[in-house]
C-alpha cells in the first residue's frame, strides 16, 4: 500500500527545522565568541586614569605648599633681621651710652644752688625781687635728682631687656613726674626709640619731634633727626623724610652722620620723588 504524500514529506521539514535550530546555535556561538573577543579588545575602563589625575593635583598643590612655605620662612628671616637692625639702631647697649646718660645728669644740685644763690638778707622774703620767674626751671634737689635717676636707669634697663611697653611707660612717667630733670632730653629719645620699635611710628614720632623744639641743643638732636625720617619712612611720608635727611646732611656734612643720612635715603622709594 502506498504511503500518503504528506508523510513522505515529514522528514525533509523536520530535517530543515533542525538545520535551522544548528544555524542559530552556530550564529549564537559566534556572537557569544564575538563579544568575548570585543571585550578582550576593549580599552580599560577610565576609573585609574582619573586617579592618576587626581594623584598628579595632589602633588603638585604639595609642591606648591612647600614652595609657599620656603618664602614664609625667608620672610620671617628677613622680617627678624630688620626687627635686629631696628633694635640696634635704637638700643644702644654699648656701655657707653650709660655712662653718657649719667654724666649728662651734671653736677648736684644742692652745691650748684648753694654756689649761686644770695645771702639771705639781700632782700626780704615778700620782695618781687627775689621770686624766679614763672617760666623758669625749677631747681631740683639732690635727692629730687637722685629718685629721678633711679626712675630713669629703671625704664632704661627696661628698655635694654626688650620690655618695650614697660620702657615706654616708664619713660613717659618720668617726663611727667620730673619736668626740670637734666635728663629729660635722654628720656624723650628713648620714649620715641621704645614706641618706634613697637611700630607706633606716630606716636614715637611726636616724642622725637618735641625733643628736637624743647631741646634743639642738646647732645640727642644731631641724631634725633635720624630718628624723625626713620618715623616718617615708615608712615609714608616720604617727601618730608627726604627733606629732613637732606637737612641732616647739609648740616653735619664728611661726618658719619651725613653718610646715615644718605643711606636712609636709598630706603625712599625712587617713585615717590616728585
């Protein structure tokens, strides 16, 4: 008996339907092995390189610090320096200057008034003849003068130890308390030198200045000009200080003093020279 048409063609769709299902597990394969090479291939992934980004930042903002931190300690060294010449220039600790400050004390008082004054009978007490005038120095006694120079050696020392806001008090009760004192001259200069080297300019320069008006003689006002252009370099005012080297310089000239003077010149500005 002869077999239907439709069963003899079975086999050959079945045998189609599998060479279809090999196809697409072949192609699935060769995709699969596709991708693993594409991934094989592919570049690393971009997580290290933005490390290696940031690795480079730090070390260079390190580099950085430390090169800021090298010109801190250069400027430290350099502002330690000026605050030395500064102190040297003001403080002068050399023996000598003591023993100045003592020898310009003079002669004690009680022998220079006994010395000049009248009999007492010359006139009498209630003469007009006899009172000194208002504007005259009172004359102090010995040991009026002798307090007076244990308080000066006291702010004195202070001001040699580096105790410059107890140098300067000091100084300025002195002023107050012993207005007659044949040191007054000293302590003004050393009042300005204490405020000066705490940096209150304007103020050390009006202790400068008043010695120079009350004092214009004395043994300190050749080099307290110095000291009012050191005062008025560091306030800025840079034509007056030109102007008060300028005088020191024609007043006192083949001097050592007239050499300072030229190099404080050199601290002014050139930009600032009208």
């Amino acid at each position: 008996m002869a077999m239907p048409a439709r069963m003899l063609r079975m086999p050959s769709k079945m045998a189609l339907i599998m060479a279809a299902a090999a196809a697409m597990i072949v192609a699935g394969a060769g995709v699969s092995t596709a991708r693993a090479q594409d991934a094989d291939q592919a570049p690393p992934p971009m997580q290290p390189a933005n490390n290696l980004v940031l690795v480079n930042q730090i070390q260079a903002m390190r580099d950085q610090m430390q090169q800021m931190q090298g010109e801190i300690e250069v400027l430290q060294h350099q502002l330690q320096q000026m605050q030395q010449t500064g102190k040297e220039q003001y403080l002068d600790l050399d023996s000598r200057v003591l023993k100045l400050e003592k020898a310009q004390v003079g002669p004690p008082a009680s022998s220079a008034v006994a010395a000049s004054a009248p009999p007492a009978s010359a006139a009498p007490a209630s003469s007009p003849a006899t009172s000194a005038p208002a504007s005259a120095p009172v004359a102090m006694s010995a040991a009026d003068k002798a307090a007076a120079q244990a308080e000066f050696d006291a702010a004195f020392k202070s001001l040699r130890a580096g105790n410059y806001v107890d140098s300067a008090r000091g100084f300025r009760t002195f002023i107050d308390k012993y207005p007659n004192s044949e040191l007054l001259p000293n302590a003004y200069y050393w009042l300005g030198g204490s405020y000066y080297v705490t940096q209150n300019y304007k103020v050390a320069l009006a202790a400068f200045q008043t010695l120079l008006q009350k004092y214009p003689d004395s043994s300190k006002a050749a080099e307290t000009h110095l000291r009012v252009a050191d005062c008025q370099i560091a306030l800025k005012d840079y034509a007056a200080a030109r102007a008060t080297l300028q005088a020191v310089i024609k007043a006192h000239p083949g001097t050592p003093l007239e050499k300072r003077a030229r190099d404080r010149l050199l601290d002014i500005p050139a930009s600032s020279a009208k």
